[in-house]
C-alpha cells in the first residue's frame, strides 16, 4: 500500500526582523539625547526594555521536535525527542495508523521526552506536545515525519482463511498463516479481531502449520450459528513482530451457511449426513483398514474436486501397498495429509462391510457423487470409534482441542 507522507507546513516567518529594526531606530534616538541627558539616566532607559523582553521568553516554555517534518524519509534508528526549553512537557503523544502509539519516557525534570521504543517503516508518524512555562502559559507543538521504506526480508504478510465474501459451513476458523517467523505473537494478535452476528464466545490459539509456518486460527466454543456473518480485521501494517514488519490492513467480510454435519462410524462403517439437526441420509462405507486407519476426531471440509488422481507416493506409501489411480470421482478433501471422501468402485464388495481403505472413505460412484452435492467448504465431519485423532495443524483440526486448552493457545494468556 503506498504511503503518502502527512503535508507539512514550514513555521510563520518571524517577526524578529522587524523588531530589530525598531530597536536600532530607539538606540539611535537614545544617542541624540544622550548629550542633553545625563549617563545614568540613558543607561536605565535603554537596557530596562530588553532586559523585560528577554525575562519574558526565558519563562515561556519553548518545544522543540526531533525528528519534525524532514523533507526526507527518516532512518528507522532514529530516536524520537521532545524538548521543552525551560518549560516542562505536561503531554506527549507520537501515534501512527498500523503501529499505533510509540512508547517513550519523561525526563525527571519533565524537561524531555524520550523514545523508547523503535520506529516502525514505511510509516508516518505524528508527534504532539504540550508544556507549560514558567510563566504559567500553556504552549503545544505538532510535527509530523515519515519513516523509510522497509526492505523485503523485513516484511512479513498473513494469507488468511476463508475468502472475501464466501458462505461456509458451521465448523469453518478463521485462519491466518504467515510468512515469516513471527516472534513477538502478542504483537500480532493484539491487532487482530473478530467480530460476529450474533456474537459469540472466541479464541485465538497460536500453532505451527504442516509447513512449519506461524498460523493462529480463532474459532468459536462452539459451532458457528447457520446465517451468522463474520468480520475479520487485521490492522498489521506497520506492526513490529520481532524484527519484521507488517505490511497489512485487511478487512474481510464471510457468512456461515446452513449446518450440513456427517458422522462417520468406523465400527459400523456408515457416514451419516445431517442438516440443521436433522437426519438426511446413512450412507455404507469403507474406512481405513489396519495400519492406515482413518484418523479419528472432526475434521472440515478443505475443498472439492469432481475428479483428481491419486498417487500413494505423495502421502509416502510404497511397497506392495502402493497406488496410482488416475482417475478418483467426486473427491472431498478432509486434511491436506491426504484423507479424502471419494468414489472407490474398486472397493464395491466392501461398503457397510469391510474397512479396505488407506485411510480414506470410500463409497459408490452414486454415493459419493450425492455427498459431493451435498457439503462444502467449512462443513464438519466427525469420525468416531477409530484410533489416533487427527493433529490440530492437519487442515483445520481446531475442534479436537478442548475449550480450556485451546484459551491456553493465545499469546496474550
């Protein structure tokens, strides 16, 4: 997002030119009367009236910005300072859109205000102070300066989950991965938020993604209300998360659809559909067999491909259980591990019957092509009665970890 530096206006012209003027013409007309009046008398009239003038402003408070309206960018080390000659600072404020307020500190004479805190790039900042002299009048200053543009490997972004304006199911997290480490995560979730209608109880929690990346999903206690809209704002530009800097403003708007739900009985080998609550349909399937069984735990719809071909040595099985089928139908993906809702026709004699899977669950052609018309993107289906739970960071294993746990996972715990 480009940056447009706040205008800044050069200080009035000072009117000590003119009074300058005005004294050389008083002191020539002293020298004049100087030779009918006597010594004593000329040198009480002359001095008396400078010497009140400079009484007066050495007690008006006289505030001095640093850095303050540079034409060029400012170095990110620079110190931000605040001087109120001999009067004391009573209130300073340096704020930007992004970083927000820059920390700093008075001096013990209330004389100084220092920066504590670095500057953030690419940003513009505005400085105001105030302060009171020893004359009793109050005197404010502002000054405004922008910060230099931050290098590539200093910037980070947050691909986040789901998209602008898209309608998913009840069991969808709002999801944010990022590019870089992110070290300072408290940073980062303070300027993160979730609203909802009608609101709801939510939580951030920190994990790794698959790929090792940084990501932190919010999520609701519990399953999201059909019809529920859903606003997400991340306010991370200029954000510092431990030595890279946000370049991002984001405010993403998505809808929850109705409850489409489906649980899968390992034991039974059925997959149940519900909608609303509702019972629609128990379907015969075949689940993962033994040593490849189907994780168990709820996991979410990730999205759906009508057909995709499936290679065994992209989820790491060789040997004599190794596959390449090139043509799988109406496909709904579960984990980006490989678990899969599909067609496996190969597998006919087995639906309702046998688990014969390598972790998937299987159906008829004409099964599997009405589920696929039936979910979408954000819809939970719950596995029960298998062995290991699908891991958190596998697709969005969110609701697999109890409330309590999942509070625990915020930064700002």
């Amino acid at each position: 997002m480009q940056r447009v530096p706040a205008p800044w206006t050069p200080a009035g012209k000072s009117s000590g030119r003119r009074t300058g003027i005005r004294a050389v013409a008083l002191s020539a007309v002293g020298c004049v009367a100087l030779a009918a009046c006597s010594s004593a008398s000329a040198s009480k009239g002359s001095g008396g009236s400078a010497d009140g003038k400079a009484g007066a402003a050495a007690k008006s408070a006289q505030i001095a910005i640093t850095p303050g309206g540079e034409g060029s960018a400012v170095a990110v080390d620079r110190i931000v300072t605040v001087q109120a000659g001999s009067g004391k600072l009573t209130s300073v404020k340096v704020t930007a859109d992004g970083p927000g307020a820059l920390a700093g500190a008075l001096s013990k004479d209330k004389g100084t205000w220092t920066s504590s805190a670095k500057l953030a790039p690419g940003v513009t900042y505005r400085v105001e102070a105030q302060a009171i002299g020893a004359d009793g009048k109050q005197r404010s200053k502002s000054a405004t300066f922008t910060t230099a543009e931050p290098s590539k490997d200093q910037t980070f972004v947050g691909e986040y989950f789901p998209d602008m304006g898209t309608t998913v199911g009840v069991a969808m997290p709002v999801s944010i991965v990022f590019n870089k480490p992110i070290h300072d995560k408290a940073a980062i979730e303070r300027r993160l938020k979730v609203t909802s209608s009608p609101a709801v109880e939510g939580a951030w929690s920190w994990m790794k993604n698959r790929d090792r990346r940084d990501r932190i999903d919010f999520r609701p206690k519990a399953f999201w209300k059909p019809g529920t809209d859903i606003t997400l704002r991340m306010s991370l530009d200029g954000v510092d998360a431990g030595g890279v800097y946000g370049t991002q403003n984001r405010v993403v708007t998505f809808r929850i659809g109705a409850a489409v739900t489906s649980t899968v009985d390992v034991v039974k080998k059925t997959l149940t559909v519900f909608k609303d609550g509702k019972k629609v349909r128990t379907l015969p399937v075949s689940t993962g067999k033994k040593g490849f069984e189907t994780w168990n735990g709820t996991m979410v719809v990730l999205s759906k491909v009508p057909t995709i071909r499936m290679n065994s040595r992209t989820v790491g099985i060789f040997g004599p259980e190794a596959y390449d089928l090139g043509s799988v139908k109406w496909d709904v993906q579960l984990t980006p591990s490989g678990t899969y809702v599909h067609a496996a026709p190969w597998n006919a004699g087995k639906f309702g019957r046998i688990n014969g899977s390598h972790g998937c669950i299987g159906m008829s052609t004409a099964d599997a092509k009405w589920f696929y018309g039936q979910v979408g993107l954000g819809d939970p289906v719950t596995v029960i009665k298998s062995k290991d739970t699908v891991a958190v960071n596998n697709g969005y294993g969110d609701w697999n970890v109890d409330w309590t746990n999942w509070q625990q996972g915020s930064a700002l715990k």
